[in-house]
C-alpha cells in the first residue's frame, strides 16, 4: 500500500465556484466524502459580481441554440435534459430556499434578495450542510494519478498541503476575469491528465474601436438587429442591445457576438433600432413631413442618428419628402447594414467566460468522466462551451456540476 500523503476524500473538487459548489452539494448528498479546494480568498468570487451584484442566475428560457460548442450538440441535447430549467428553479426556491424573481422583459431570473451574495452563501452552506469540507485559499500544484485515486498537490497558508482522493473533479473554470482567481491553471491540469485543448478565447467580451466618432458615443445605448458574417454568409443573426463605451461597443448585442469576431475574424453588420428597409421606407412614407434627424431620432438616440446623418453626407434639417433616389440608397445601407469598425477586444480581464477549453467528445456524456483518466470528472467553464450573456452560463454550470458530482459519489461508492 502507497503512504499517504495527506487527508483522504472520497471525491475532491478542484474549484469553488458555481459548478465546484453545485458538484460538492450533490456528491455530498449522495454520501461521499467532499473536499472541495477553492485557491482564491473565498468561493464564488465571479458570482459575487454577476449581474452586477444582482446574480442572473438562470435565463427565463433556454434552447439549444443560446450555446455553441465546437463538438457534438447532441451531447449537448443530452446534458440539457439530466436537469430542466424549471428543475434547477425549483431546487433554487425549495432546496435552497432563496426567492426567485423573473424579470421578463429582460428574459432573466435573479434572486428576490437581487444579492449575488446571498446565492454565494447558499450555495457554500448547502455545501457544509451536506457534510463537505470546503478549503479556500488553497492553491493546487499539480495532480498525479495512482492506482486507486489521485494525490492533489497544493499550497495552503503558503505551506504544501496535499489531499488524497479517490475521486476527482475538476470544476476550475477558465481564465475570464482573472481578478477573481480564473486564472487558466485548470486546463493545464486537464492536460496533465491527458487531455487536448480546443484553442481558447475570450468569449462575451466587449470589442474595442478606433473610430473617436464612436468613443463620443459612450454611453449611448440602442437595439440593434445584429449580423456575425463570414463574406457573406450570416454564421449567426440575432436582436439585442447594443452599448457604445469609450473604447469600442458593449452590451448583449456585442458580447453575444464577439466570439465570432474574436475567434473567427468575423465582421459585425447591424440594423440600428432593429428595422429593415421596408419598415424605415414605411417610418419615412408615414411621417414624410418631419425633418430626418427626428425620424431617427424616434428609432434610435439623437447622437447616434446625428452621426450616420454625417456620414451620408446629409443635412438632418431636411423633410423625408425631398430625399432623392440617390441620398436615399446613400443612407439605408448605414441604417441597415452598417459594418462595425473593430479593432480588437477588451482580453479576458473583460470577458465573462472562456471559449475553447476541453471538448466534450473527451468525457462519457451520461457520467462527464473523463475517457483519457478513469475516475475524473469535469464540469462548468472548463469545456468547450459558452452560452449567451443573461444566465445561460450559470445554467451551464448547475446542469453540469450537478451531473459531476452524482456522478463522482456513485463512482467512489462502486466496488473495485
């Protein structure tokens, strides 16, 4: 028998955030012994600041088509249907009885409290309650794997503290927002145990320009209908918000985007205030004695209609009656098509999540254990996949961490 190096859990947990505390709950609940190794300050750092302080802790609606993936969005199918979205609500307001409110018109779900702290701290009791052990402010080094588990390597209170596991999870999430302790260090550990990267990104990250015309914009928000094209082939088309700030463009529209751009050198097409030619042609007809800068105005803010007028070359004085042919195709292709000057992104001390990362052909879809090393399991931010920005990665979290850690107790609990 092999000396032991330190406490033994029947699972540890690499991680404490969303996915770490839900996969803690759930392995604890089935019974197994739970370390989870938290290396930042506290848990759940990047959920004490979601949603502004708010917690948008679920969309109020999900399908498939709110996360991409590079792999198999069957697998993905698959997942989704181990926990519904009105499961997780439900388990959110019963099990750990926080209040839940849906904010429709945002399509978003946040706690009644609208304290990301109070979701925080839920979470970590339910954990303790469960009977896990949750360690923070500890960094781990390196795993090995040996016959019959792992040794988790790590610093604690700047002295070697090792754990010894039967089971392993990692729920170390990726390198977005590294202020709060996602610093990457969980995809090396992956590959330490065998396994491959897809290439990783910033994803939902704001997208900076050098247009001062639109700098002067900041602070100006509008609906826009948004285009992601390869040529001209549209690879995603979706409506949103739109947020000019003071180095490019923000907001849902653009965050929801921005992989395309980042990842695949995607140009961005957007039709201010959502309208297309016919529906401007039908505002214009309707009103065709109003000056034109207060027909746009009445889409989109003044500012912004101010400065496509200028770029049209057209005076905002003028009655919609006495455009021409010629000023007319002049402005609609900047009301309806206008391409997005971007000039790079805002890196991952902007970026809400990660792309890239673990592809999921790499781990059994009805267990996420690994096929490359028996007895790990992975979960949140470390696969490839990314969700929309209103709650869609949370969501991703919770499924997947709670898949993990039923998983992992039922695998430390199985003979041999």
């Amino acid at each position: 028998m092999r000396s032991r190096s330190g406490p033994v859990s029947d699972v540890v947990v690499v991680g404490g955030g969303a996915a770490g505390l839900m996969a803690a709950i759930f392995a604890a609940q089935n019974h197994a012994r739970v370390t989870v190794l938290e290396g930042s300050r506290a848990c759940g750092l990047k959920i004490l600041i979601s949603g502004g302080g708010r917690c948008n802790l679920l969309p109020t609606a999900s399908d498939m088509s709110d996360f991409f993936t590079s792999g198999s969005r069957n697998v993905l199918r698959r997942l989704f249907r181990t926990w519904t979205l009105e499961e997780i609500t439900e388990f959110f307001e019963r099990d750990l009885e926080i209040p839940l409110i849906r904010d429709e018109a945002q399509a978003k779900v946040f706690p009644k409290s609208e304290s990301a702290r109070v979701v925080r701290d839920r979470l970590v009791a339910a954990a303790r309650e469960a009977g896990a052990e949750i360690h923070e402010g500890h960094r781990v080094t390196g795993l090995e794997r040996h016959e019959g588990g792992f040794v988790v390597r790590g610093r604690r209170d700047e002295r070697p503290h090792d754990v010894e596991a039967s089971v392993l999870i990692l729920a170390s999430g990726g390198q977005s927002l590294p202020k709060t302790g996602s610093d990457g260090a969980g995809f090396a550990l992956a590959q330490g145990l065998g396994h491959s990267l897809i290439e990783r990104h910033p994803a939902l990250v704001p997208l900076c320009s050098t247009d001062p015309a639109f700098h002067e914009l900041a602070g100006v928000s509008t609906r826009v209908r948004w285009q992601a094209l390869a040529g001209e082939k549209v690879l995603e088309e979706r409506e949103r918000e739109l947020l000019f700030t003071h180095r490019g463009y923000s907001g849902p529209a653009i965050l929801d985007a921005s992989h395309w751009v980042v990842r695949d050198g995607a140009t961005l097409r957007v039709a201010w205030g959502g309208l297309s030619e016919a529906e401007w042609q039908r505002h214009f007809t309707a009103e065709s004695r109003k000056r034109i800068d207060v027909l746009l105005s009445e889409v989109f803010p003044r500012r912004l209609a101010e400065l496509l007028l200028e770029r049209a070359g057209l005076k905002g004085r003028m009655r919609a009656t006495q455009l021409h042919p010629g000023q007319w195709r002049r402005l609609m292709p900047l009301l309806t098509a206008f391409e997005l000057p971007v000039d790079g992104n805002e890196g991952y001390r902007k970026a809400e999540v990660t792309g890239g990362g673990v592809p999921l052909s790499e781990v059994n879809p009805s267990t996420l254990e690994s096929r490359q090393t028996p007895d790990l399991f992975l979960c949140g931010e470390i696969f490839d996949v990314i969700g929309r920005i209103g709650g869609f990665n949370f969501l991703w979290a919770w499924i997947t961490g709670r898949l993990a850690g039923e998983s992992a107790a039922a695998r430390s609990k199985a003979p041999g």
